[in-house]
C-alpha cells in the first residue's frame, strides 16, 4: 500500500495533525507538498519508505518529527521550504 504521488497536493483545508495511518507503506513524491495548514505528522510504525519532496512547502508543521525504526528509505529534498 502506498501513499499516491501528489495525492494531496495543494489540499489547504488539510490542518492539523496528520496520521499516517497503519496500511500505507510508501508515501510517494510530492504527497503532501504546499499543505500549510499541517502542523504535525504522525508516522506509522509500519511506514517504510518516504520518497522525494513528501512534505515541501508544508510551512505549518511545527515541531520534532519522529521517524519509527521501520523507515527505510528517505527521500530527497523531503521538507524543502518547512520553517
């Protein structure tokens, strides 16, 4: 299971804390780019892979993001532009 590339691409109205829910394995490119409104992010122990430019311009998120020990492989450029 996987998140699709760019599935949330410009979702402003996502706010908030983002789960990762347990299914997805993969969180593909550009999932979450230019969602300003999350503030924090939520891995699932199950989560594997975090590909390129995931969470750019997300400029919400606030925070220390704690990555499980499953996580496998980080992509690049994965929090361009985050304050």
């Amino acid at each position: 299971m996987q998140v699709e590339s760019k599935l949330f691409m410009y979702c402003y109205e996502l706010k908030g804390v983002l789960l990762i829910p347990i299914t997805p394995i993969q969180i593909q490119n550009y999932a979450f780019t230019n969602c300003y409104s999350i503030n924090k992010v939520v891995f699932s122990n199950k989560t594997r892979d975090i590909l390129d430019y995931t969470f750019t311009n997300c400029t919400g998120l606030t925070g220390q993001l704690i990555f499980p020990d499953n996580v496998k492989s980080f992509g690049n450029s994965m929090f361009v532009n985050c304050t």
